[in-house]
C-alpha cells in the first residue's frame, strides 16, 4: 500500500501564531526562532504519520512539503522510512496520481 501525507505549518500542534510560520525568515529576523521550532515540531508530527503508517502496513509513505516554499523540514531528522517531496513551492495542487492507494491531509488552518 502507498499512501500521501500532505503537511502545512498551520495545524501543527504547538505552532498557534504567524510568527511561527515562517514567511520568508532570515536568520536576522525577530521570528527566526519561533520559526526553526515550528520547523522540529512539525519534523515530529511527520516522523509520527510515517511510523504510524508504517505499523499500519503500509509499504511506501511519500510525504509533502505544502507549507510556503516547501523547504520547512529538518531534513536530518527525518523518519528514514518515509519518501519527501520537498521544495516544490507554492502549488495549487498536490502531487498525488492514480499509484496511491490514500492519502491523509494535515488541517490546512487560516490565522
């Protein structure tokens, strides 16, 4: 079985203001931090949805970035056994096609 996970940084718990969803960050910026924690959380949430698919028999796990840029997680810590879509930016649409057998869907939650 193969299955999409779709993430956002809206919904993820712990991340509950703008500051933290990083819009265009720079190490300079006042939100840099709140933003590298958003980052980890939302890491964790993903390891989570990976290893709970895993257990539940699934054989391949893709999961996408869907978040602004695509660039929020903290690729050194990622679940080994997951596959990662990472980068692809502001799309209108999510990379799913007829080979996958599911999908689960972060909340896509507006501050």
């Amino acid at each position: 079985m193969k299955i999409m996970v779709a993430t956002d940084m809206e919904g993820v718990g712990g991340v509950f203001t703008s500051d933290q969803t990083g819009k265009k960050v720079r190490r300079t910026d006042e939100n840099y931090d709140y933003w590298m924690e958003a980052r980890r959380l939302l890491t964790e949430e993903v390891n989570a949805a990976v290893q709970g698919a895993k257990d539940g028999g699934c054989d391949e796990v893709v999961v996408w970035d869907g978040h602004s840029s695509g660039s929020n997680f903290i690729v050194e810590l990622l679940h080994p056994a997951g596959e990662y879509i990472i980068g692809t930016g502001y799309r209108d649409w999510i990379p799913l096609d007829a080979f996958y057998d599911g999908m689960a869907l972060r909340p896509f939650l507006r501050q």
